[in-house]
C-alpha cells in the first residue's frame, strides 16, 4: 500500500511576480528547487498565507540565485505580489520506505507580512534567501 507524504516545503516565501498571461505555473528560484529537491515540471501545491488560497499547479524553473517565486497563468489570479506562499510537494511511499522518510523543509526568515507594499522588487526577491534547513516540523504542544 502506498501513502502520501510531505516532500519538501519551501516555508513563507514572498511572491515576486503574478504574471498571468505568462504560460502557467509558478517558476522558482533554481537553486531553491535544488536544495529543497523539488524538480523542473513536477506537481506543487500552493497555499498562499494573506488570502487563504489553495492550489496546484507545477513547478518550473527561475534563474538561479534571482529570488523570483512568479505565480503564472490562471493561478495569479490567486496570489498577487507580495503575498507569502507555502510550496509543497508530495512523495508516495510504501509502508517499508515511509519508516525513515524525513522531508525537506526550507525556511525564509526574512519573510514580513506587509504584502509587499511599497517595497521594491530586489527587496521582494531578497525576502526569498533561504535562511534554514529541517527534516522535521516541531510537536505541536498543547499551551500554544
């Protein structure tokens, strides 16, 4: 039997770009889908922290070291620059492989939550350093 599993997860990055004439999908700073694993063309989830949107689309491929998270096609109309995302992927593991899984989990601490307003594109790009690594997410305790 398979299951789904959290892959990687790309944690509050800032949307530089919704382009939505560009063809769609939503392009990614090369060297963030390399350290995070996720791959040229493979299936995203969105969920987008100021409205609460939630969507899938693929993942494609931005320069490398530019900072540019771009929401393309149909999908900018549920991100606009400025918004903080959460990217995830997904992996199908068998009960034996899932025993060790650990994810990929990227932080970007210099993620504010203005949407954006006023601030200049590099600054946008800039938000989305990465500034963390983990393979695991905390327990949530009960006093939060």
């Amino acid at each position: 039997m398979l299951q789904t599993f959290l892959k990687a997860k790309l944690h509050r990055v800032t949307v530089t770009h919704a382009e939505l004439h560009y063809e769609g999908s939503c392009a990614i700073d090369g060297d963030l889908l390399e350290k995070s694993g996720i791959r040229e063309y493979e299936m995203i989830h969105i969920y987008n922290i100021n409205n609460g949107e939630r969507f899938t689309t693929y993942a494609i491929k931005a320069e490398n070291g530019s900072g540019v998270i771009s929401v393309n096609g149909a999908a900018a109309h549920k991100a606009q620059k400025g918004d903080l995302l959460i990217i995830c992927s997904y992996v199908q593991l068998d009960e034996k492989e899932a025993d060790n899984y650990q994810p990929t989990l990227c932080y970007f601490e210099n993620a504010k939550s203005d949407s954006g307003v006023g601030v200049s594109d590099d600054e946008l790009r800039q938000r989305n350093k990465l500034t963390g690594m983990k393979s695991a997410i905390p327990v949530q305790t009960s006093d939060m």
